[in-house]
C-alpha cells in the first residue's frame, strides 16, 4: 500500500536506490568526521553513523519493491 502510493507520487526504484547508495556515503562521512572529536563528543558522532547506516536496507528494499510494481 505505502509502496503504491509512492509510486503514484512519482518515486522511481532508480530514485530510491540512489538515495540507499547516498546514505552509504552519509554514514562514511559521518564515521570518519566522528574521528575528529575529542572522545567526550565522539560517542555521538559514532552513534549519528550508525543510525544513518540502517537506512540503506530500508531504502533498497523500498526501491525494490518499487520495481516490482514498475514492471
């Protein structure tokens, strides 16, 4: 249903799966800035990394299923 309706908007599989690839990007970027803090600010740069490194899956996953009702 969430699917559909996104679909309707007009999100493409190709836009969601760029979006999956860009937070990989995001979540590098933000591990290595996190390397720069000292050790009292680190622990929530780290954390900030690692919730932008679950959205990938998600978002592939979404992307694939907007290719699914593509085809």
């Amino acid at each position: 249903m969430v699917v559909q309706v996104l679909h309707k908007v007009g999100l493409r599989s190709s836009h969601v799966h760029l979006a999956s690839l860009g937070s990989v990007l995001l979540c590098i970027g933000f591990w290595t800035r996190a390397k720069g803090y000292d050790q009292d600010e680190r622990g929530n740069a780290e954390r900030r990394a690692l919730f932008v490194g679950l959205w990938p899956p998600m978002l592939w996953l979404i992307g694939q299923s907007l290719r699914e009702l593509e085809r």
